[in-house]
C-alpha cells in the first residue's frame, strides 16, 4: 500500500499500471475540501490503462466519525482513453471524479455517496455500492447518456435510480437507461419515470464497445 499523492502530467501518455490486485496494490491518501485538489491519484493524460489497483480516499472513511461529509476524491480521470480492469474506487462523497474524456472500466468496484460522470458513461460487469441512501448518481448539467448493464447494485441503491438534480425540467435531453443488473437495489419498478426501455437493437448498440470506442482505442491499449 502507498500513502501517497500522484499524478499524471498531461505530456506523459502511453502510461500502464499493474498491481497484484485490487486488495493488494492501494494508493491511499486523504486529501479533502476541493475536488481539483484532494484526488490523491490524478490522470491528466491521455492513453492511460490500468489494472488490479485499488483507489482510496480515507478522509471521509465511516470509521473517522469527527470528520465532516465532504468533498475527497480518489481518482480523477481528466484525460481521453483511460481504461481500468479490476480496480476498485473507494470513498464517501465524489469518489470517482471521472471529469473529460472516454473512459472505460470493466469489473470494477465503485463505493460513493455522490459519483460524479461526465458526457458519456459505458460501465459493465461492476459493482456499485453506497454508504448511504441518496441518489446512486446526480445528473446535474453534464451526463447526456448513461447506461448501466451487468452492475451489482447494493441495497442503499434507492428505488429512484438516477436523480435529474440541477437539470429538472430537461429529463427529455437524457438517455437513461439499465439492463441484466443484479442484487437488492437492481429492481427497477420505481425508477424515475424518464428512464428508457430499450429495444434490442438499441441495446446492442449501447453495449457494444462502440459506445465509446467507434476508433477502437481499447483494442489498441496494452492487454496488462
């Protein structure tokens, strides 16, 4: 385990990190307040991979009951083509800040009060999991297209699923939608009622990798 800060520098591309497991190989540390400046592991540059790490930020950990409720980030992804196999983020509030960019993450693990996406979110075969219970994502002025498929959801997960936040009113704008999730908070019988049920052809669109990868930048990233 590092208790550390890092981060990746714009002009340093083509970057691949390996652990020896989520479990195993952690960065940690608890930087908090600002979202710019608490992530304790920063990828500003494009092309990045990594593989079996675990992220965390410990400032807002359950157990530390005297600190307050805010803002600690664990990871910031800021740069095009970032892709994570079996890694874990965990946290309490704006965990993963995946701000600019495609980013990829498969069989991954995701603990966080108030995730933040961006643009567009292509998430499989992970696990989400809240501390407690608000709404498992947040709107707010940027997703446009959000598609959860082969995620298990924890029972924090609230009935609502995604909450339009500061963007009510513009519901119409989002593509919103979730298919062959698992676990106690997957039933999705109360979702908000702006989600989308989608044919099987749209489904086979949003789950091949051409979601986000129409120039197949995956396939062209080191296998780690």
């Amino acid at each position: 385990m590092g208790r550390e800060k890092f981060q990746i520098p714009r002009n340093k591309r083509f970057i691949a990190l390996k652990g020896e497991g989520m479990l195993k190989t952690k960065i940690v540390w608890d930087d908090h307040d600002s979202l710019l400046q608490s992530a304790n592991f920063c990828v500003l540059a494009d092309d990045f991979v990594a593989a079996n790490i675990g992220f965390t930020n410990s400032y807002n950990h359950v157990a530390i009951a005297k600190n307050p409720r805010i803002q600690a980030v664990a990871a910031l992804i800021n740069g095009d083509r970032a892709s994570f196999y079996n890694c874990s983020f965990y946290g309490l509030q704006d965990t993963l800040w995946d701000n600019q960019g495609r980013h990829y993450f498969k069989d991954c693990f995701i603990e966080d009060h108030r995730p933040q996406k961006e643009q567009r979110l292509c998430s499989k075969n992970a696990e989400l999991r809240e501390m407690v219970r608000p709404f498992w994502d947040e709107l707010g002025d940027h997703i446009q297209q959000c598609y959860i498929t082969n995620h298990i959801f924890s029972d924090v997960v609230v009935p609502d699923g995604l909450d339009a936040w500061t963007a009510r009113g513009q519901e119409h704008n989002t593509m919103y939608a979730e298919h062959n999730n698992h676990g106690p908070g997957s039933n999705t019988s109360k979702r908000v009622p702006w989600m989308r049920k989608l044919d099987n052809n749209t489904l086979k669109r949003y789950t091949d990798l051409s979601f986000i990868n129409s120039d197949w930048w995956i396939q062209s990233q080191p296998r780690i």
